[in-house]
C-alpha cells in the first residue's frame, strides 16, 4: 500500500516496484503496436491503453485484479483505479517514469501500420 498526495492509503500501489520495460510486454511479444502506454502501479506490468487495439493495460487488471495504472507517457502522472472508475494523484513511482521520450507514438518504431488511425478503438 502507498499513501497518496492528501495522506490517505491506496492499495494496489507499490511504489518501490520498478516498469516492466520500455514498452508493452504483449504487443512487443506478439509484433504489435500501441497508441499510449499504461503501468501497473502494483506489479510494473506495462500494457497499452484501450484506444490501443489490443487493450492489454486493461486485460492485465482483468487477469490479475491489480486495480491501479499509471501512464507511461512522458510528461503525465495521473494514475487510474479501474474498481472505482475514476483517477487520482498518487506517489512516486519507482524510474524510469515513460517510455524513453524519443520512443514514436504511437509505437514500437516498424511496427505501426500506416492507416493505424483505422484500427484504434475510440
């Protein structure tokens, strides 16, 4: 458990826990691609978002009942609790905190398709 910025104590948190890598570990695995990518704030699962078509942030918490991402974009913050639909502030996660900046999005580099507008889930 990790207290959040206003003191009070958010499980599913732990902040001493670094990310799985630079990227999503499915769509790496599986030649896909993303459009944002999402971090477990419990395990450091990094997954893509659910306008990315394989949703795998999400799947992750559906698999695993980890209830709270953060993003892994450069520059953002915020944090998501999927059992209470809604976002918050949270603590310091463990570094690095996004993707390496100069990573494309959306991304990996080679493996977006052209018309990947088409094929985004909105």
């Amino acid at each position: 458990m990790a207290n959040d910025t206003d003191g009070t104590t958010q499980d599913g948190i732990d902040p001493q826990v670094p990310p799985s890598g630079p990227g999503c570990v499915e769509c790496l695995e599986s030649g896909g691609w993303w459009v944002h990518l999402r971090r477990c704030a419990q395990c450091g699962h990094v997954g893509c978002c659910d306008t990315s078509p394989s949703q795998h942030a999400t799947h992750h918490f559906e698999g695993t009942g980890h209830p709270v991402i953060r993003s892994y974009e450069p520059g953002e913050d915020w944090f998501w609790d999927f059992r209470e639909q809604k976002g918050f502030v949270g603590p310091a996660l463990a570094d690095p905190q996004s993707h390496p900046a100069d990573q494309p999005v959306p991304g990996p580099e080679g493996a977006v398709p052209e018309d990947w507008m088409d094929h985004i889930n909105q």
